[in-house]
C-alpha cells in the first residue's frame, strides 16, 4: 500500500483539542450546556446520544460554524473562538458530514481534490495558466490524491462520476475528501449511517487504518453502539446538551443509567449481567421459602 502518512503531533499528555464548558443556545433553547472534554494525539474519541442530543452542534462549534455564547475550544493551547471555518481547517481540523456533501456530476479524483484547496499557495490565475510552480503544485496534489484513493481502496471508481457510485463508495469518498486536507484531527459526523453490515465493517476497518497508519486523532459521533465499542479509545455519552458520562467503553457500558438510556441489555458488561442473575435467584428463592411457609 502507497504510504501517506501524514505530518501529526507525536503522543503526549497534552490535548490536540480541548472543550471548555462551552453553551451554545438558539433563541432560549439550549443546544450544549456546559460541556467539557479533552481530546489527545492519535485517540479515537466518540460522542454518543440520542437525536436532538447536542451532538452535531458541537461539531459545528468545533469548527466555528456555531459560535458559542460561553466557554473556550482550544487547539494546542489557543483559543479558535472566533476563526473563520476555512481558518480552522487550515490549522488541521477536517469533518465528514451525516449527509454525503460531494459533487454528484464531478469525478472522485476531483471531488477529492477539492479537499486540497486549504493546501493549495497558488492563484487562480496560475492555476488557471498551468505553468512553473502552479503546475507542481497541481501534480504533487493530484498525487496526494491518488495515495488516498489507494488507501482507501476505490481505484476502479477514481474516474466515475461520484452521483453514479453506490452509497457506501460515495462516504469514503466523503471520507477521502476529509483526508486530502491533512488533518491531525478528523471528526466523522456518522460515518456508517445508512450502511449495510459489509459496507459498515469496511468503514470501521479504514477508520482503525487511519488512527493506526496515518495516526490522525478523531472524534466520532455514530449511532451504531456495536461499532462504538468496539472502535473507540474513549466515549463521551450526551444528553439534551449535557454531558451525562464519560469514559473507556468499559466504563461507559457499566454505567447503568447509560445501560438503560442508550445501550439496552446486550451491551450490559458481565458483571451487570451476573448481578442481575444473582438478584433474579434470591428472589426465586424467597419466593419459594415463602410458598414453603
């Protein structure tokens, strides 16, 4: 496989990216309420929630599409609050988004090419003449893309239109567009929504290679808990803005207000389950004495 690892912090203690009791509301309604959470060179950070949870929204103010009233998001120690949206994928915080948001009439090629123009120095009028430096420039950055459509392993689509590839291609093309800007962090607004079984075990294969090979830091928000769990270094539960938990899927899973609000009875760690069964005998056996009585 071509190698395109990118340029990332080594792992340290200190956070690539840090929320600070951020609120944001729209018009008295409170979209996130104090949240506050930390995330750290190469760790997969997941946010999970029902609907309506907060979950988007602070994506969107990560990014600096929201603006919120109280708090401080920081990225390597400053404050992004305030930065334009382009700003801040200049400094290398790239998003996916939960409905695909490519071009249906251009080319994969190109459709991930346009995830370069953050990396881009030329004009528009050397681009547009093609020569010395502009034209280097364009060939080192279609070569990136050719890495990339490599990696992510959709060579015999690279020249098809994207609006006539099937729906699982056209997300790692999504997926593509988002690493062709460079990030050090990489945020996946359900990056498995609407898939099948085959489609959602080969995104969470690319997303594993990406943490593993290219060691991109990368926050999550997925409905699918089986993938969650299975994926994740760490997860942050969520609930109409407020943070409710946080911690190791472990963790997470043996907490039973999550058990009970967001996971159900198959995610229950063994320990909840033996409880429960030893719980369920000592009824039966009062129950039984009592009958005996």
């Amino acid at each position: 496989m071509t190698d395109i690892r990118y340029q990332t912090s080594d792992a340290s203690t200190e956070p690539l990216l840090e929320v600070r009791d951020v609120h944001l509301s729209f018009k008295g309604v409170r979209a996130i309420d104090g949240i506050s959470f930390q995330v750290f060179p190469r760790q997969l950070f997941a946010i999970i929630g029902p609907n309506g949870a907060g979950k988007t929204s602070i994506f969107n103010s990560i990014n600096q599409v929201y603006r919120p009233q109280r708090g401080d998001i920081l990225w390597k120690g400053r404050s992004i609050l305030g930065l334009k949206p382009n700003k801040t994928a200049e400094m290398g915080i790239a998003r996916t988004f939960q409905n695909i948001a490519l071009f249906p009439h251009m080319t994969v090629i190109d459709n991930i090419l346009t995830g370069r123009h953050v990396r881009m120095k030329r004009g528009w009028v050397a681009g547009f003449l093609w020569v010395g430096p502009a034209k280097r420039e364009e060939m080192a950055n279609r070569a990136k893309v050719e890495d990339i459509i490599d990696f992510l392993e959709i060579e015999q689509w690279r020249k098809y239109p994207v609006g006539l590839l099937p729906y699982g291609i056209q997300k790692r093309v999504e997926l593509g567009r988002a690493l062709a800007m460079d990030p050090e962090l990489l945020m996946l607004d359900e990056p498995v929504a609407g898939m099948n079984l085959e489609e959602t075990e080969d995104m969470a294969r690319f997303v594993l290679d990406i943490q593993d090979e290219l060691g991109i830091a990368m926050i999550l928000v997925e409905h699918d808990m089986g993938l969650v769990m299975d994926i994740a270094d760490r997860v942050m539960v969520v609930d109409f803005g407020k943070k409710i938990a946080e911690g190791e899927p472990g963790e997470v899973q043996r907490n039973p207000d999550v058990v009970r609000a967001y996971l159900g009875e198959e995610f229950q760690s063994a320990e909840l389950q033996e409880a429960a069964a030893e719980a369920s005998e000592a009824s039966e056996r009062v129950t039984t004495a009592a009958d005996s009585v």
